[in-house]
C-alpha cells in the first residue's frame, strides 16, 4: 500500500483531572525509528507508547510529544515535615541563647530549609492509562494522512508510469526507421568513398551494427518493470523498499537506451526516461 511516511497529527483530551495533547510528527526513514519527548512522570508508559508504535507503523521517523496540564484543584498539596521544622526551631533557640543580640528567624527561612516543605504526589494511575489509550488513537489518525497521502503519491506515479510507457512506444516505433537511415548512411559514405568491400562482409558488419543498436530487449525489460510497479502499487504491505529497487531497475535500462542510443531522438526519449524516473524514485522516498 502507498502510504507516505510524511505526515502530522494531533490529539487533545480533557478529563476531569485535566488535560493531555499528543503531537506526532513523522518523516522518510529507512527504518522505523519512534523519538518519545514525555514529561517524567509518563517514562514508565514509554515501552507500551513504543509496542503501539511498531504496531501500526512500519518505517520512518516519528517524533512523538506529550504536553499535560492538571487543573488546579488536583494539584498536588503542599505539606510540611513537622518533625523537621521542630528540630530546626530547637536549634535556633539554642543559638539565640548562646548569642542574644542575633536576629530571630524567620518562618519563611525555615521552609527553606531543604526537607521541611515536601510535595504530595499526585496518582497518576488514570493518568498513564488515558495517555496510551490516546496516543494509539494519534497514531491511528497520523495512518489516516499518511494514507491519504500515500494516495496521491500513487496517482503521482502511475502518471510517470504512463509517460514513461509513451516514451518506450515512441522509440519502438521509430527503431526500424532509424535503423533503415543507418544502414543506408554506411553503405552511402562506402560509395562516396569508393571503398570496395565484399558484400557478404558488409552484410554481416552491418547485421552486427544492428544488432548493437537494438534495444527490443531494453523496452520489453522496462515493459515488465512497469507492470511490476503498478502491481506492487495495489500490495497491502508495505511497498516503499520494493519500489525503490524498480526505481533502480527502470534507471538501469533507460542507461542502456541512452547508451545504444544512434539519434537525436532515441537520446531525447532516454533523456525524457531518466528524468520520469528520477521524479518517481523522489517520491518513492517518502512510502513507506
């Protein structure tokens, strides 16, 4: 299936206890490689965020953040280490009493004593539970765009897969032609040269010319690429690291036209193939 690995989604849920927003962002990637920015008290979800991950996605880059904000009456509660506050009041008042004149402390300075003001936590339980419930769901809906996407990647292609078929027709049908215009160019330059020749000798030169020229074999390997490539379009699976091989494939036979080439036409028309293919393989990079 042609499901592009760019794509952007975005999820917000309010709760009672407050709310969580999740932002995915994915890019071309030759694996699949999950990026978790989680505030600390979501770590321990991490592994089942990355389980939901692999399940529903299988290569590229995806950034993946958690924003959360509590409302203020779950805020966690301020409390105070009584026991610590005491001892820290003992002992002032025994230096007050060794040294009279010193200025009393403050209440303010003994809360900062590191220990005396502790933080109730919040349970989070509910919490983690909502957020990897949500996060699949995100990640559900960045499937969505990537397919929808993946879609127009597919028209995209099999447009080039047409332009290229039209290329391939164009020099088949000029092939005989121009093969007829070489051989009476050679035997036209002999006259003019009045080289004698035997004409066996010369009928085979010339057969082999030919036969360095043709390039049947070349457009009938870039007819079965092409096939190919529109069937594996219509694969469920993912089809990103086959299409990039028959990207190679098409390459490599569009070389060889250009390098059999004997005309101004048959170098346009491999002129017009590399650059389809190029477009093509562009776009390849980004399915998944």
């Amino acid at each position: 299936m042609t499901r592009s690995m760019t794509a952007y989604a975005r999820r917000e849920t309010k709760q009672a206890w407050g709310s969580l927003i999740w932002e995915l962002r994915s890019v071309n990637h030759r694996y699949l490689e999950p990026q978790f920015r989680l505030p600390e008290a979501f770590r321990e979800i991490e592994p089942a965020l990355r389980e939901t991950t692999r399940k529903h996605l299988s290569r590229g880059k995806v950034e993946c953040f958690l924003r959360y904000n509590l409302l203020a009456e779950q805020e966690s509660e301020l409390v105070i280490n009584e026991s610590l506050a005491k001892n820290i009041a003992k002992a002032c008042g025994q230096i007050e009493q060794l040294f009279p004149n010193v200025t009393p402390v403050a209440p303010l300075s003994v809360l900062e004593w590191p220990g005396v003001l502790q933080q109730q936590e919040v349970d989070l339980t509910d919490i983690l539970q909502t957020a990897v419930v949500e996060f699949e769901k995100t990640v559900i809906e960045l499937n969505e765009t990537r397919n929808r996407e993946g879609l127009e990647l597919k028209e995209f292609i099999l447009k080039r897969l047409a332009q290229i078929e039209q290329e391939v027709s164009t020099v088949r049908s000029m092939m005989p032609t121009l093969l007829k215009l070489q051989r009476d160019k050679i035997v036209q330059r002999l006259a003019e040269a009045k080289v004698e020749i035997d004409p066996n000798r010369l009928e085979q030169e010339l057969v082999l010319m030919a036969q360095k020229a043709d390039v049947d074999e070349e457009m009938d390997r870039l007819a079965t690429h092409i096939t190919e490539v529109r069937r594996v379009l219509d694969v469920k699976d993912a089809v990103g690291r086959r299409l990039d091989f028959l990207m190679q494939e098409l390459n490599r036979e569009a070389n060889t036209l250009a390098s059999k080439s004997i005309s101004a036409e048959t170098t346009q028309c491999a002129v017009n193939l590399k650059v389809y293919i190029e477009q093509m393989r562009e776009q390849v990079q980004n399915i998944e």
